[in-house]
C-alpha cells in the first residue's frame, strides 16, 4: 500500500554572514538625501558624514556635544560641522555602532540660463 504523506518542507533562508536578530537595518543600504531629511528629529535622528549615513537616534541622549546640536543638522550632510568639533578617530570609535549605509550621490541641478533668456524673451514680446 502507498500511503504517502508528503509534508512540503519550506526551507528557512538565512541571508549569508548576517545575524536577522540582531540586525534589523542593512548596514549597506544605499540612501537618498530626500529619504535621509525624512528623520530630521529627536527620536529619529540620520546624518550624513562624508557619504556614510549614521542613525543616531539612540546615540543623541549620549553624545557629549548635546542632543540640541544633532537635531540641528538632522536630516542633513553635517560632514562641514562635525570635522569642525571632531577628529576623525571618534568616527573609527563609533561608525560600526551606528553607521546604516551610505549616501547616494546625486547629480547637482544645474542652474538653466535657458530658462532665464526665453523667460527674457517672453517679456519682451
Ligand atoms: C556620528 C556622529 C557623532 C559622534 C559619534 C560624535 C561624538 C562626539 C564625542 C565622542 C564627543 C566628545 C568629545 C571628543 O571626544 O572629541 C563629541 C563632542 C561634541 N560634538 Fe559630537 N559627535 C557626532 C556628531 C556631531 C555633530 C554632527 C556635531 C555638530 C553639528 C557635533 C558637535 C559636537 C560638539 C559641539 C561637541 C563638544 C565639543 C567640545 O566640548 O569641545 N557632534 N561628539
């Protein structure tokens, strides 16, 4: 007699070399500026740093410079501000803690002088 029970066993993927647990947010993700002013404030708090992207939201209470200075320059590149307070070997202290990815590189908009002379060029008419 062939009573087969053939039970589907759905294989529980773990993505290679990461811990699910204990890493909720890919450290490589790839961010834009429009997604990082998104968390411009106190209980969300990103910066930019040279490219990379820190989620200080847990670190704004302990950092020694205040709370009040970060949520000044969340949302934003703060790169100019913060070489003007660190070294870069506070970065080599806490990047691993708090890093979550990178920023994307946009291109600048450029200015349209185009715009400008047909805008002339409408007024005259
Ligand atoms: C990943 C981001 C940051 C980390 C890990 C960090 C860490 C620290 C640490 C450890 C100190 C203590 C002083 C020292 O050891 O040099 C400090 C001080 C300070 N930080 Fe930050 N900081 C960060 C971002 C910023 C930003 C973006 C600003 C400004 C907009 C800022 C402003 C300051 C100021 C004003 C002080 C006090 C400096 C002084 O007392 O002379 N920090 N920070």
């Amino acid at each position: 007699m062939t009573d087969e029970t053939t039970a589907t066993v759905t294989p529980v993927v773990q993505p290679e070399g990461t811990d699910a647990q204990t890493t909720p947010i890919n450290v490589d993700e790839i961010y834009t500026k429009d997604e990082l002013v998104l968390h411009n404030r106190d209980g969300d708090l990103w910066i930019a740093i040279d490219g990379v992207v820190y989620d200080l939201t847990k670190f704004s209470g302990e950092h020694p410079g205040g709370t009040k200075i970060l949520v000044g320059v969340a949302g934003t590149d703060a790169s100019k501000k913060f070489r003007k307070y660190h070294g870069d070997n506070i970065l080599q202290r806490y990047a691993q803690d708090y890093r979550i990815g990178t920023l994307k590189v946009e291109a600048q908009a450029r200015k349209s002088k185009v715009g400008l002379f047909s805008r002339l060029k409408r007024e005259k008419k």
